[in-house]
C-alpha cells in the first residue's frame, strides 16, 4: 500500500489549481489545500500542525507589524540596506508565508518572491490577490511578485522572468527553532513535512551570489556557523537571530 502524500488538494473548485501546480487532487494526505470561507488554507491535524494556515497580509500579524514593527529600523530593513534615501528591489528567495516581503515592501522595495514548495506559493498567490483588494494593503501588495520555483536550480531563470533586477537577494533557509512557542512549533513542523531541510543551502547561496547586484543575506540563528561556502562580510545581529551580509558592492541613494 503506498503512503499517502503529504499534500493534496480537496474541493471542486478548485481542480484547476492542483492541475496547474501539479499537486494530487481528492485523495487522503497529511495536509490538505482547501477553500474555507473564501480563503485558502492548508489544513492538518490540529495537534500536530495547528489551526488552518493562510496567508494573511491585511490583518493580524502583517497588519500589527506593519503599523508597530518600527519601520526601517527593523532588522531585515537594515540588512537589506534600506538606509536614508536607499531603497534597493529585494529577490526574497525563500519567500515562505511572504511575511519578510511584506515588510519590506511596505518601505516601498519592489521585491520578488520565490517559492519553490507548491501549496505554499498557492497560499501566497491567495494572500496576494486578496492584499490587492484591500485598501489598506493593495499599494503594498502592488509592489509584490510571485514566482513559483526552485530558486537553487533556476533562481536566474526565474529573475530574468520577472524583469526585476535583483540589487538584494534575501535568504532564510530552513533550520531548527527553539521558540518555545507552541504555534511557532506546529507551523515549523508543518514547513518540515512540505520541503524538509534545505540541504542545498549552500548552493542556494551561489545563487544568489550569481544574481545579486549589490548583495546577499542571509538569516541565520544567532549562534548558528554560516552557511557552507564564502565567508560572510559582516552580520548583523538581533536577540535570537542575525542577518549574514554577503556584499559585492555599497547601495547608494538614487
């Protein structure tokens, strides 16, 4: 008897999504894409992943960090350069739920998203079109794009696509958490069972070394080794985490 896939899509309507994404469509999966009062969520079992999970940027979380998370004092502002009169377009190259993207689009970069885990890039093709029609967050969502691939094996291709040049690409491989938040645990525990460990970190790195015009960097635990490859050129750290900068050359105001 085969194992059941970890995802798969459920609901009428939405076939065409899982023909166009090549997910398994109406079978049994340990996490499911599926339309719950408008939105499209990914469902598993409550203890093990949590509640429903959607990409949400017009409330909760996106919408508190938008309003109080400090601007362009933030660390990932800083370490991707978004000083006084600079603001450089930004490849989120591990785009995840967008949240990173988000904020830095809310400072006004034009950033694309990669994201190589299908049911993910559809929640965030969801949190996306739904951000457009919401007044408050549509300008914001507007300087947001989204490609689905593997940013390892094609992130040039997948760059050279959007028209985007790429003066920063951000990176935030996979590692382990030890937040001792219960949400944060079942949310990470759900990423694990769509990508597992990003084992090609280092050659996710190359990438976006190739690609950068102006740098790269890269999220790391604040007492994690960098990644397997060039040495950083600085870092900047915050409590539980640090941002290694990778840099080619100095962004300048326009």
């Amino acid at each position: 008897m085969s194992e059941r896939p970890p995802v798969a899509v459920h609901g009428p309507a939405l076939a065409a999504l899982a023909e166009r994404l090549g997910l398994p469509f109406g079978v049994e999966a340990e996490l499911t894409l599926e339309r719950r009062e408008g939105r499209l969520v990914l469902v598993g079992d409550a203890k093990r992943y949590g509640h429903p999970l959607a990409v949400e940027f017009a409330s909760g979380r996106a919408a508190h960090r938008r309003r109080f998370g400090g601007g362009r004092g933030q660390l990932v502002a800083r370490a991707c350069g978004l000083g006084q009169g600079v603001t450089p377009s930004v490849v989120d190259a591990t785009a995840g739920l967008g949240r990173d993207a988000f904020v830095l689009a809310g400072l006004g970069a034009e950033v694309l998203l990669v994201e190589r885990v299908a049911a993910i890039f559809a929640l965030l093709e969801d949190g996306l079109a739904h951000a457009l029609r919401d007044a408050e967050t549509a300008e914001i969502a507007g300087r947001m794009r989204l490609q689905h691939g593997d940013a390892s094996r094609e992130l040039d291709t997948l760059v050279a696509a959007s028209g985007v040049v790429p003066q920063v690409v951000h990176l935030d491989p996979m590692f382990p958490h030890r937040d001792k938040s219960a949400l944060v645990k079942k949310e990470m525990r759900l990423f694990r069972t769509l990508a597992g460990d990003d084992a090609d970190a280092p050659r996710l790195l190359e990438a976006a070394l190739d690609v950068a015009t102006h740098r790269v960097v890269v999220k790391r635990p604040r007492k994690a080794p960098p990644i397997e490859g060039p040495a950083p050129r600085h870092a900047i750290e915050g409590k539980t985490s640090r941002y290694d900068l990778y840099v080619h050359r100095a962004l300048k105001a326009s």
